[in-house]
C-alpha cells in the first residue's frame, strides 16, 4: 500500500507499507497495488496509552476488552495496556485471563496492574481493603503482565522489583528521595500519573518526583487539565525533557458517557462536569482519552512534536515496542490528522480502519 501526499514533519511526502511495516518513506512511484491519496494531512504515529482503565462503560476488571479496543482504535489510540485495581488477587488473576487477541481493535501487549502494592497514605481512589506488601505470588498466577505500578517503601519492594522481569512504574506512593532512588537502581524504570497520588515537590524532602529525574526515568502525566494544572504540565516536561515524558489517559469506565454514577474498584464514583470522584472527594481517574489529552497537552503550550512523542514513541520505547515513530521497520501503526490536531483517519498494521 501507498499513500501519497502526506505531510510528515511539515513535509509533503509518501510512505510505503508491506506486511504492516512502513518500507519505504519519501517518493513513491506508484507501480500497481493500492494508491491512498493524503491529501495533505498530518502522519502521526498511533498512539499507546500504557494506563487506561476502562471506557464506554466498560471496565479492565470486569472483561469486555474487545468492546474497549474497538473504542480505543476509534480515538486514534493504536495500543493500550488495559489496567487492573487495587483488589483482590482472584481478582486480579480473573482479569489477567481475558484474551487480549484475535479480535479487531487496538493492540494489547499485555495488562497494566495498578496495585495492590501500594500506600494507603497514598491509595487514591484505590480499595484500601486489598492494599499489600509485594509478593511475587501474585504476579505468578497472573497472564501477560507487563507493567505493574508500587510505592517502594513497602516491605520486599527492592527484591521484587529485581526479580520480576517486568516493567515496574513508582506510584501511589508516600516514599522520600532516596526510596526512590534505590528503586530506580534495583530496576523501576518509571513513575505512574506524576504528581498524582504520591509525594509532593519539596525543597527539602524532594520525594519520588526529583529521584526519578535524576536517575533518569520516565514520567507518567495525565495531561487532561485536571489531575494537573497546565503549568505543572510545561514543568515536568522541562524537568523530564521530550524523550521522558509519557502521556496516558488514567480513562475510566466512565469515558464516553454522560455525567451520573458507577463503580470503580468496588467503590461508587460520581462523575459530574466531566470529573470523577470517588464519595471522600478524592479524584478516581479521569475521563478523557489520550488522543485527546495529547491536544490539550498542545494548547497548555507543549510543542505539538513535542506531544506527539510523549503518547507514541515515548511510551513505545519504555515498553520495549517496535511502535511509535515513523520511520522503515517499524509497525504502520498510524493516523491522519488535520493541521489543528483533529483525527481523520487510522491505520492498524497498514490497514486503514473504518
């Protein structure tokens, strides 16, 4: 497949698809087989959204994955990791067992598991009734895990985080600086919805937020313009550079319907304004998909390229994808989009999806 007259970088080009790899970016001279004409639009990698916990109504805990990878691939997101809650191991495993292909929609890897190792200082809209120290038991009788979220001040966190073999993110968390440093040594690679639900920023007692800056990791950013008010987002990206940042949705059940009331984690939340909240008050995730959080991210003043990278090639780098950029060899993962950032079209493995 060709298609023609795109624009990628600001430049009007071609790209070339075979076996759902991108094979060939510049001229093309159409020689048989079939021609797409771009006209004109932005090429953008497909987005990956490493924390997403439902949509439509829809949540991981409960199944329903084709449902939400049909919704995923419509909003332009290519790949998503759908993610657990803080409950019970059984659980836990239940929602492991679901198949996560040989169904049309967005890519799933593998699952996201939120908890249960986590802070009750910290637990958010979490069930603090399911909260434990890490044990690698849980991870053993669960499938196709590959990231997990923990706060590492908790009993055995170091030993588990060097014995896992999976991606490992800090979160939910109440640990100082130097927890969290050795946490990065012993293999965390990452933070999970930053500045959300962990230690804040202090001069004195900088927490997980600095440590993860200084050794180098990436950081997790629900860019909806509610978890984090613009100029925290334009600091972090600053802190963390264009290569660090990850953007995810944090979506919940709740994404794509009305105002109302629903369950999370075993817990009533009430979605009113666009903004969920468990009944304490606290905030249980949000209700935007990435696609959109990446163009809010644009208009808080992240540069548009800027964006892009942080909800496709960074999270496909931290996640060990062949994903996320446009460029030969790599998955023709991929959108259409007009010069505002408005989603026209998407490609799966090269195939454009109606």
């Amino acid at each position: 497949m060709i298609i023609k007259n795109v624009k990628i970088k600001e430049k009007i080009t071609d790209i070339q698809v075979e076996n759902g790899r991108f094979t060939h970016i510049g001229d093309v001279h159409a020689d048989g087989g079939k021609v797409i004409d771009g006209e004109g639009l932005k090429l953008i990698p497909g987005l990956i959204d490493i924390h997403s916990h439902g949509c439509l109504g829809y949540d991981t805990m409960e199944g329903n994955l084709p449902e939400m990878a049909a919704y995923q691939l419509a909003h332009g997101i290519t790949t998503w990791y759908p993610t657990t809650m803080t409950m019970s191991f059984e659980d836990i495993r239940r929602a492991t067992e679901a198949p996560i292909t040989g169904f049309p929609g967005a890519h799933i890897p593998g699952f996201h598991l939120e908890g249960p190792f986590i802070s009750k200082k910290y637990k958010g809209a979490q069930n603090e009734e399911f909260i434990k120290a890490p044990t690698m038991e849980l991870l053993k009788e669960c499938k196709n895990v590959k990231l997990i979220t923990l706060a590492p001040e908790l009993a055995g966190s170091e030993e588990f985080i060097r014995a896992c073999g999976i991606v490992v993110a800090l979160g939910h968390t109440a640990c100082d600086y130097d927890t969290a440093v050795r946490a990065f040594r012993a293999g965390a690679t990452c933070l999970t919805h930053t500045f959300n639900a962990m230690t804040p920023l202090h001069h004195r007692e900088p927490g997980p937020i600095p440590a993860a800056a200084d050794c180098g990791a990436y950081a997790q950013l629900i860019s909806d313009g509610i978890h984090v008010h613009p100029a925290m987002v334009r600091l972090l990206f600053r802190l963390f550079g264009d290569d660090r940042v990850v953007l995810i949705s944090d979506s919940l059940r709740a994404t794509g319907l009305d105002d109302g009331e629903f369950m999370f984690g075993g817990q009533k939340v009430i979605l009113k304004d666009g903004v969920a909240r468990i009944e304490s008050g606290a905030i249980a995730g949000s209700t935007t998909d990435l696609f959109e959080c990446m163009r809010r991210a644009v208009s808080f003043g992240i540069p548009e390229e800027t964006a892009i990278r942080a909800a496709s090639e960074n999270p496909a780098r931290l996640m060990g994808l062949n994903k996320g950029k446009i460029e030969v060899g790599y998955d023709a993962d991929f959108l259409l989009v007009t010069d505002d950032l408005r989603l026209v079209k998407v490609f799966s493995d090269g195939v454009e999806q109606k």
